[in-house]
C-alpha cells in the first residue's frame, strides 16, 4: 500500500512549525529542499510518538491514516524502530535537521561539496542533501542491515540515488574519501580517528554528542592539515548515541576496596537534575560517569546511584527526606566518582556556569581530545 498523498497544506505545516522552532526564516536554499522531499514518503507504516510521559504510542497508517500523516509532516522525533523493548532508530525533528543543515553551512558553502552521512536509517536526511547537492555528491553509512535497505528503498522511490553503503559508520568509507563535510545522525562520545582522516584539511565533522552522564549539544569541527581539529559545541540536539554507554548500578562483586562513607553538602539534583549547562559539564570532565535516580525507598526516600563504566567504581548520594543541605555519600572503587561529581561542579561554578556553548573540543593530530570552555574572555583547558 502506497503512502496516503500530502497536501500543499501539510508541506506549509511543517515549513511554520520549524520556522517558529527556529525564531527565524529558513533559509530559501534549505526551504527548497524541505519542499522537495516528501517526509512522509520516508516514514514506515507504524511509528511510535511520545505520549508526553516518557513512553511511546503506536500510531498504524493502515488504522490511522489521517493521524498517521499529520504526524509525519508535524515538527517531531518519530520513533521508527525498537530493539530490545528500547527506541533504536528514529526520524529526527526536521527542525533539528535543519539547524544542523545550517550548523553545516549548507545555506552558504560553495558547490561541489562531497558529505559523508554517517546513520542513514530513513534516508530522510539523505535525501535532503541529495537535493541540496547532488546524488553523486552523497554517501550515506548505515550499520543496521533492515535500515540500510529500507533507507535506500525510500530513497530510491523518491528519486534520489546517493551511495547506500551497508557498513559500520565509526569507520567512515574510505572509497568516497576524503570529504568536505562528514555529518553523523546519531551522537558520540569521541571522534573516531577515521572520520578526521578521511575529512579534508579545513573540512567540517559535525555530529551530535553525549557522554555517560549527558546525551546533548552538538560538536562542529574544522579539521587542520595535519589531522587534527577544532570546534564549539550548540546546545542542541539530543540523539541516539552510536554505542550505548554501558548502563548500571553498583556491583557489590565488582568492588575494590572497602566502601567509605561520607556527607556533602552538593544536592544530586544540581548535576542530576535537569540543568543541561551543569550536567554537559560534569559529562566532558568526568569521564565514563553515569547517574540513576532510585526512588523505590528500599534504601533511602531518594537516592542517586552514580557508576563508572567499568562497574568497579561506584557511589550512592541519599537524600533523607529532611534535609536538603547535606546528603550521605557511600563510595567504593579506584575512583572517588562523587567527589570527581564535585570537583567538576565546583570548577563550573567558578567559571561562571558556563552554557553548553562556551564549550569547545581540541582534537590534536595523535587524536588526544581536549576539552575547553571559554569564560572570563579567557578559554580554560579541562
């Protein structure tokens, strides 16, 4: 069964939606392209949308039609595909493709311009670039082989014939390099060295981010002559990440050393609690951290559970229920992770609070990542 056909009227929907995202026009160049390529032709029959509380609802075209078709020309992330009970693949809110189209500089840069897509999934984006500059201009990456297919298959139904490889995107496509832009779908947590070996010098890697402790911003880097790379995080986006860090809570098996026992004064919720400035700084500068609320009350009214990726490190900050001004900690491990937590607060404190986008990354040519934040008119190397 073929899609139900959009209207002139749907296309203006979701022009307005991401205009009014945006606080600004789009551009005519990315206006065009949006009017070309038909989202709904790259959604499958069922998609799952949010239902405002954490979850998912089913949304059937064969059942649902109507709805099915105002949701895919509304301004919304689309689940398209689920792994394991867990979201795993998705249509990204055209707004986000937009402004990370713009991120790019495809509003401005000159053409030819050869890009390497790293997620292909619906080909959504795929074909948005392919409007933008060519087919022959376009090599789209996908690592799932049921995506790959599908993505080429909306692609070609649509009329775009970009290079579809089925293939692991960390390490890029070497037959196709180098590129001027290589623009990744899902969020990372470090640059693969393969992605800034086949950029060209003064090239452009733009990709979402995440660490352990916060999936969000997005990174845009220009690469150098000799391999390595500067940029600045936005604060924008929030995406699948390409692997996903390894989730847990304390393993009392996995401990190394006695636990220690302590207070802090530092409440969870200032790094835990929603603050996307704060929770983006503990993220960079404390390296494999990742948090979970437990509220169960099995061993406090409210605790945070706090694990580095190893599983042997580990610590727990509980709030009695009373007192808001200090909290009983419990570390165990070869790290101090709370007190890492702390330090790491601290340090954006002083700085002034800095926002995800007084952050930046130095990549050198060995591929050492650096983070820094500019504060103070100064930047600071963490």
């Amino acid at each position: 069964m073929r899609a139900p056909a959009a209207t002139a009227a749907h296309t203006q929907q979701l022009l307005d939606q991401v205009t009014q995202f945006l606080g600004h026009p789009i551009p005519p160049v990315l206006e065009r392209a949006l009017r070309t390529v038909p989202r709904h032709l790259f959604l499958p029959d069922r998609i799952w949308l949010g239902d405002g509380q954490g979850g998912y609802g089913l949304c059937d075209r064969a059942a649902e039609p109507e709805r099915w078709l105002e949701a895919a020309y509304s301004d919304a992330s689309l689940v398209t595909q689920f792994t394991e009970g867990l979201p795993s693949s998705s249509a990204s809110m055209p707004s986000m493709v937009v402004r990370t189209l713009l991120l790019a500089g495809l509003d401005t840069l000159p053409r030819p311009l050869s890009v390497a897509e790293l997620g292909t999934a619906t080909g959504f984006n795929a074909a948005l670039l392919c409007a933008l500059l060519g087919d022959r201009e376009v090599t789209t990456i996908e690592l799932d082989a049921a995506l790959a297919e599908a993505g080429q298959s909306n692609l070609r139904a649509a009329g775009y014939t970009p290079t579809v490889v089925r293939g692991d995107a960390a390490g890029g496509w070497w037959d196709r390099a180098p590129y001027d832009l290589i623009l990744a779908t899902f969020s990372v947590d470090r640059i693969p060295a393969a992605w800034l070996a086949q950029t060209v010098p003064g090239g452009r890697i733009i990709t979402p981010w995440n660490s352990a402790w916060c999936c969000y911003g997005t990174l845009a880097l220009t690469t150098g002559q000799d391999g390595s790379a500067q940029g600045r995080f936005h604060s924008f986006a929030a995406f699948m990440p390409m692997r996903r860090p390894a989730a847990g809570t304390p393993d009392p098996a996995a401990e190394d050393g006695s636990p220690q026992t302590a207070t802090s004064t530092l409440s969870p919720w200032e790094v835990a609690g929603g603050n996307l400035d704060a929770e983006f700084h503990v993220g960079l500068t404390v390296p494999g951290a990742s948090f979970g609320w437990d509220i169960s009350g099995d061993h406090a009214p409210v605790r945070l559970d706090v694990v580095d990726a190893t599983g042997r490190s580990w610590a727990t900050v509980d709030y009695d229920g009373h007192h808001s001004d200090r909290f009983a900690v419990t570390q165990c491990g070869p790290r101090r992770l709370w007190n890492e937590v702390t330090a790491a607060h601290e340090r954006w404190q002083r700085l002034g609070r800095p926002s995800v986008d007084q952050h930046g990354l130095a990549i050198d040519a060995a591929g050492t990542h650096t983070p820094w934040v500019e504060a103070a008119g100064r930047k600071h190397t963490l």
